[in-house]
C-alpha cells in the first residue's frame, strides 16, 4: 500500500477524497448529502436547480510519463457505470490539488472517442507541452457545470430520487 501513503487502504482513501469534496463543493456554494451505505453507484448528491446530481468521485496520484493516471470504472466486479446511475464524474489529482468535474455523458458515451465508455484518463493539471492531448483540461476546475441551469443545458437528467418536496 506503499502508494496510499497516509491511509491503510484505498477504501479509506477514497472516503477521505469524497470527503474533500463535499467540502470543496460547499465551497463552490453547493448543498451536498452522502447516500447511506456503498450501495449507491455514486458517491454524493449535489443540489442543483430543482433535482440532485448524483457526482462518483474518483482520485489519483499515479504518476506517468504523460500525467496522472485516472480510472473511470467500479472494481473489477463491478458492472460498468451507466448515465441511469451517474451524473458526473470528479477527479481529484491528490499531488496537485486539482478537481475535474467532468459530466457522465462524456466519458460514458465517449463523445467523440472511438470507444463507447472510457476506462481510464491521463490527466495533466499543469503547463503541457503538446495540450491538444489533454482533451480533459477544459474540465479542471469546471465547477459551474454542476449548477442547476447549467447542468440542464448541458443534457444532463437530474435525479429527483433525493430531492425533498
């Protein structure tokens, strides 16, 4: 677990980084709620317009060549995510302090990718040489893509499961 370094596991890795964003999102002036249990397919709800985005928090510090390496998919049990389950993506590069929040559709659908569903990405929050490989940047920081109006526009089927009237 050399590469967890500070938690015993990646589980309780991956509670700390849910963790850090939910604060993170309450500082973008977002009202966050945590479904009870690991039963849900994603990780945190977050209040936009009339529904809840239903955000899977994903987090890397695997350093490549290229960038950090950034998985995309449940365990190796687990069936693949569906736009049915997830409504974002968020991707914390842990050594940079870097939050992506990407909508579902892109990397389950793959727009514009060969692939139907992404896997994994590299991502590279900091000045890249060639930039046209990182088709992800755009995403870093994009918090306002999670707010109500925005997130509709952008086709993005807000959940209601979560919603209290």
């Amino acid at each position: 677990m050399a590469k967890c370094k500070g938690f015993r596991t990646y589980k309780e890795r991956g509670e700390w980084v849910e963790l850090r964003f939910m604060a993170e999102a309450l500082r973008h002036g977002f009202r966050v709620s945590k479904p009870w249990g690991d039963s849900s397919a994603y990780d945190v709800g977050v209040e936009a317009g009339e529904g809840v985005l239903r955000v899977q928090v994903k987090s890397t510090d695997c350093r490549t060549q290229y960038g950090y390496l950034c998985q995309f998919k449940p365990n190796a049990r687990s069936r693949p995510y569906t736009l049915k389950q997830v409504d974002f993506f968020v991707a914390y590069v842990i050594p940079r302090d870097a939050w992506y929040v990407i909508p579902a559709a892109v990397i389950l659908s793959g727009e514009g990718i060969k692939a139907t569903t992404i896997k994994a990405m590299t991502l590279l929050p900091e000045k890249a040489r060639h930039p046209e490989r990182y088709r992800f940047e755009g995403y870093r920081e994009a918090w306002e893509l999670m707010q109500g109006r925005n997130a509709v526009d952008s086709g993005i089927t807000l959940s209601t499961s979560l919603h209290r009237t």
